[in-house]
C-alpha cells in the first residue's frame, strides 16, 4: 500500500510518482491506492489552479488541528483572503464527531 506517501503527498501539497515500474523497482498500484491517488490529485489539481497549492506561504504542522494523529498543512493565499488546509488522519480513527481544526481569528 501507498497510504504514507499519499498522506506525505496530500500534506505537503506534492506530486506522487504512479507508474508502476520505475527504474526496474515494481511499485505496484492497488486499486485502493489508484482511487485514493484519483481523489487526492482531483483535489490538489483544483486548488493549484487558484494558486493555492504551492503558495509561498505555506505552513506544515497547523497548530489549529484539534485531535491528536491528525495533522494538518496551512497554503495561504493573502491576496485574495483564501487558505487552504490539507489534513490527513494518521490516528487510524474516526473523528468526524467533533472539531478538527480551529481557524486563524482573519479566516473565520
């Protein structure tokens, strides 16, 4: 499975290498991890159009994520009073049931 590079991949707002051979070293694609590459590089793909994957401004390890094993990336974009968070669960459980993430006092 490719489920920490993803969640390296989706944190950092990066790329994710998906050809199954490279250089002679199988990295096989599961089609769970094919359709979690499908819906993370939807995500990203959209967000870069508006210049906010990759902003200059972007913050690892948000200290707004509420819940322990969550962790959560801040892509800023200023001049037009948008950010974007990433966040990936590494808990392995549930949160949904309550807060994630506190936002700065200039986002809400």
């Amino acid at each position: 499975s490719h489920v920490d590079a993803l969640h390296f991949s989706f944190f950092n707002g990066v790329g994710f290498e998906t050809t199954e051979s490279n250089w002679g070293s199988w990295n096989g694609i599961t089609p769970r991890d094919g359709e979690a590459i499908r819906r993370i590089f939807t995500i990203l793909r959209f967000f870069a159009k508006a210049g906010l994957v990759g902003a200059s401004g972007w913050e690892p390890h948000d200290p707004g994520v509420l819940v322990d094993g969550v962790f959560g990336s801040r892509f800023p974009l200023p001049a037009q009073n948008e950010t974007l968070y990433t966040m990936v669960n590494r808990a392995g459980t549930s949160h949904s049931s309550r807060p994630q993430l506190v936002l700065r006092a200039a986002e809400r």
